[in-house]
C-alpha cells in the first residue's frame, strides 16, 4: 500500500500496572481487527529501576514483572512491538518516553499517547486509521470524545449526549459498558473544535510535524 501511515503509540508503566497493561493489549488486540491502511508500532516502557521501589524490600521480585511483561508480547502480533525494561534513569515517566520516542521515530506521520487506565470502543483504531487518511494537513492534534469530566471547560471535546450529566459522571460510569453505549451514539465524524483540550494519555494522537515544533519541554 502506498503511503501508509506510520503511527507510534508510546505507554510508559511502573511494575502495579502490569495487569492493567495486560487488559489495555487485549483491548487493543480487539481493536485491530478494524484497522485499515495503517501501520502501527507501539512502544511500552516497564519501569523496574530502583529509582521507584526498594527491590530488597518487595515481596514480589523484579523478574516477576519483567517475566510477565515478555509474556504480553503475544497480544502484539498486529503492530510492531518495542518492548523495553528500563533499569537506570534515562526514562522515569511517560513525558521522558514520549520525549526519546519523538527523537527516535522521525519518519513516523504521528504519535498516540496511551495510558493503561484507558477504556474505548472496540472501533477506535479503525475510525482513527480512516481519519489519519482523511487528513490533509500535516499538523493536527486528534481526541476522542469522553464522558462527562471535571468542569466545563472539557465539555469542548465531551460528546453531546453526556452534556447534561453531572461533572461526576465518570465516579459512577460503567467503563465496561463502553462498546454498547457507543453503538448507541451518532456515527463518529472529524471535527474542528474552537480551542486545544486533551488529556495526554487518552488516546491522544498528534502529528509528527506538530509535536516536533513544540517538543516535549523538559520540565515535564
């Protein structure tokens, strides 16, 4: 295929999120079937370094987490895995990741960042693989829309169905729910919003050209 996009997902965890980074691949690996034209690579940090816990204090090893984390493997069989064990203190959290990744993948077209706490409809990867080969424009910062959050100002990118719920509304959401609630909802479109709103690792997918103007500052 000519031209096909190029993204780069980057996941950063610490060893209690193994479980959750387990239920995201699955989720993921579901989601895949609806790909269309893309090709993906997902890079996942596991952080192991003594910077975060006393190892001779743990109960459950270090090669525990790193074991299981080779195991997860399986579930990547429909993008290019990378996956890395960091041990020392070059990448302590996910803005370090998503700073080496953005030095690192230069020919890619965009980077999705992707927290393990994420819950979305199975059609995710295959509504935004058909946007990222609608778009015209190489800058672009794309999010999907979510329940109802915190304040007004996130109503900017909250779908319009869940305008008129309480600001609390993801204390008492079903996150489980999320695929038959969404077949429920309009047909997903591309839209143009009147400002920037995004949570970083919602599935936020930014172009290559637009994050390499501004960077991840190091301050982050």
């Amino acid at each position: 295929i000519i031209n096909m996009k190029h993204v780069v997902i980057c996941t950063f965890i610490f060893p209690w999120e193994i479980d959750e980074l387990e239920r995201l691949l699955i989720a993921m690996k579901e989601s895949s079937f609806f790909i269309s034209d893309c090709k993906y690579t997902w890079s996942i940090t596991l952080d192991l370094s003594d910077n975060r816990i006393d190892w001779n204090e743990s109960k459950i090893p270090k090669e525990f987490f790193s074991a299981k984390f080779e195991t997860l493997k399986r579930y990547c069989d429909w993008c290019e895995p990378v996956f890395i064990v960091n041990t020392n203190t070059n990448c302590l959290g996910c803005a370090d990741l998503r700073r080496n990744d953005l030095a690192k993948y230069k020919d890619c077209d965009a980077f999705i960042w992707l927290d393990t706490d994420m819950f979305f409809p199975k059609h995710i990867l295959g509504v935004l693989s058909a946007t990222l080969n609608q778009i015209q424009t190489k800058y672009f910062l794309l999010t999907p829309e979510i329940i109802r959050y915190w304040d007004n100002s996130w109503d900017i990118i909250t779908n319009k169905t869940f305008l008129t719920e309480p600001h609390d509304q993801r204390d008492r959401f079903d996150m489980l729910s999320v695929d038959v609630v969404s077949q429920n909802l309009e047909e997903p479109v591309i839209e143009t919003i009147g400002g920037i709103k995004f949570g970083g690792g919602w599935f936020t997918c930014i172009s290559k050209d637009l994050l390499s103007l501004s960077g991840v500052p190091d301050f982050i």
